[in-house]
C-alpha cells in the first residue's frame, strides 16, 4: 500500500511539473497584457499599404473626423493621401502637391490645405472633387499650418522666408503675411485662448498671436529648449509641448505665465509631437528609429514612459483621440524602401 501510494505521488508530481512547464511556455493573457509586460505603449494592429514610389519622405498627417479620413502627406512623391481610418484602405491619391509638407483641414468647406515647398506654394484641395482646385504663392517654403475656425483663417508657416502667411478661406486669398526675425516652426491654434502661437526655431522663441487682429502680441524665450520646430497644444491645462530638435528635448510651456515649466529627453531626431487628451500622452516621431512617449501626471508633472521603436526616419503621426490611435508613416523597413502607414493601439 505504501508503495503503490509513493508511485501515485511520483506519478503526480510528474504531471504538476510538466503542467507547470507548459504553462510557463504559453503566452497568457491577452497581446495587451503581453505588452504591458514588455512595457510597451504602442502594439501594431494594421498596416495600410500605399501606392506610389517608394522610400521617400512623408511628413504631417491630420484627420477629418466628418468622413473619418486620415489625410497623409507624401513629400517625396507630392501626393496626399487620403485614407478611410474605419476600413484602413486608401480612398484616393491626390497628385498636383509637389513637395507636401503641411496638411490641414477646413471642415465646413471640405478642403484641405497643403503646403507645397517645392513650388513655394499652398495647395487648395477639394476633398468632394478629390483634386487641387487653387494655388496661393508664399514667399519661401511653407510648412507646418493651423487653422482658427471663428476667423475663418489658416495659419502656414512659411518656414525659409521667416513668415506667416494668412489665408481666409472664404475667399481663397492671402491675406497678410507676418515676418519674423527667424525661421518659423509649427503654428497651433488654441481655442480657449483663441490665439496662435508659433515657434520661432532660430531664436528659441515661442510668439504669441491674436487671430481677430492678426497682431503679435509677444514673443517668450523657451529656455533649454534648442531649436523649438514642433508644436501640440494641450489647451484645457493652458499647456504647449514642444519638440525641440537642436537638444533632443520634449519642452512643456505654460501659456499662462509664458515660461517653460518641465524639460525631458526625447529620442535623437525629433519632429512632430502629438497630443491625446484621453490618455493624457504626449507622442514625438523620432527620425533615429523612436516614437518617444509622455504621461501627463497632472498640469504641472511629466514623466517619460519610453521610446517605443519603430523604423528609422518616421518623421511623422496622427492620433484619433477617439480611438487613441497613432498613425505613423514609413518610408523604409529593415533597410528597405516602402510606402506604409502603420497604425498602433495604445496600450494603457
């Protein structure tokens, strides 16, 4: 009886191990707590392939969220894509934006406005007719722009002619131009405060706007910060974060008292920054091969949550804060050209 008993037991604890080293081997749990594991932010859910050459640069995205549209410039091929973010499939290709830098859309008109540097002009998009229907001259290189919807205007960087072309919708024209003493970055519209800001890279200055005189109120030195190109605003905390590509650092700026109040590293390459007011994360496309994430504790504390990588030379992203998406383009994988957008899930 005794013996028997000891073979059971052996038997038993046979099988408790082998079940314990199967259960080790398993993945367990869902791919979000797999990844919350690895301690990552970001998990790929899709990739939408593009047409067109491949392994040349993008640059901004932005979304309409009337039609639920991801609209993607192709610098290096001056096309805008359009992209329906419920089915991941590319609607159109729209040629005719040679040199496409900044997008930004106009919802009651159904418009875009693209920023075409390699002809030094802004490119009026019509997203009904899915075509180029005007063209406005700039002085040099537009870039990055922002539109104020109770005044009718977009806000277009012209980043080499050290400006800031005004165009009012309603009539399709240029209606000012405002001149710096540096090259301009991004331009933002904050509509609590309803102003525009920009940032003047040059000089590490962050210049503050009123969109119903178009005056510049002022502009505030940025601190640590080097080379302020990048801008997203957090408008309910009265906050701006800015990427800052001559030191690598994510900057958050009070707009109330025009001061820098945190400083935090960033990976190498740092261009675009976006802002997702549910989560409370700052997102910045790292051209090194990083996507460099932020937590926004609370108005006045930050904490950096990781450089999630990605392929090198990402200059870009969107986030759909309605399903926290991120969407980041690529140009290349694993040392080969391609023409991909990738979307990510954030994991929280």
């Amino acid at each position: 009886m005794t013996l028997e008993l000891s073979r059971i037991q052996r038997k038993w604890q046979f099988v408790a191990a082998a079940v314990l080293v199967a259960f080790a081997m398993t993945p367990r749990g869902s791919a979000q707590t797999q990844a919350n594991a690895r301690g990552n932010t970001l998990r790929q859910i899709a990739t939408i392939e593009l047409t067109g050459p491949k392994g040349k640069r993008f640059d901004y995205l932005t979304i309409d969220r009337g039609d639920d549209y991801l609209l993607s410039a192709y610098l290096g091929a001056g096309i805008l894509y359009v992209i329906d973010m419920k089915t991941n499939t590319v609607v159109h290709a729209i040629p005719g934006v040679p040199g496409v830098e900044g997008v930004v859309y106009v919802p009651e008109l159904h418009r875009v406005y693209t920023s075409d540097w390699l002809e030094g002009k802004i490119g009026v998009v019509n997203l009904k007719q899915m075509k180029v229907i005007a063209k406005l001259p700039t002085e040099a290189k537009p870039d990055g722009s922002a539109y104020a919807a109770p005044f009718h205007n977009v806000y277009v960087s012209d980043e080499r002619g050290k400006a800031v072309a005004i165009v009012d919708v309603r009539t399709n024209r240029i209606i000012q131009t405002l001149h710096f003493n540096s090259e301009t970055g991004m331009p933002q519209y904050d509509p609590i405060a309803r102003r525009i800001y920009v940032n003047l890279q040059d000089q590490n200055l962050f210049a503050e706007i009123d969109p119903a005189t178009d005056h510049v109120i002022d502009s505030y030195p940025v601190g640590e910060c080097k080379g302020n190109h990048g801008m997203t605003l957090d408008p309910i905390h009265h906050r701006a974060f800015l990427s800052c590509e001559g030191n690598s650092l994510m900057t958050v700026f009070n707009l109330d008292t025009h001061k820098p109040i945190a400083y935090l590293p960033m990976a190498a390459g740092a261009d675009v920054i976006k802002y997702d007011p549910g989560l409370r994360r700052i997102y910045v496309a790292c051209f090194s091969g990083a996507i460099s994430v932020f937590h926004e504790d609370n108005p006045n504390h930050y904490r950096k949550l990781q450089d999630f990588r990605v392929q090198p030379k990402v200059h870009s992203l969107a986030v759909d804060p309605a399903t926290h998406r991120v969407y980041a383009p690529e140009q290349q994988e694993d040392g080969k050209p391609v023409a991909k957008m990738i979307v990510y899930e954030a994991v929280q």
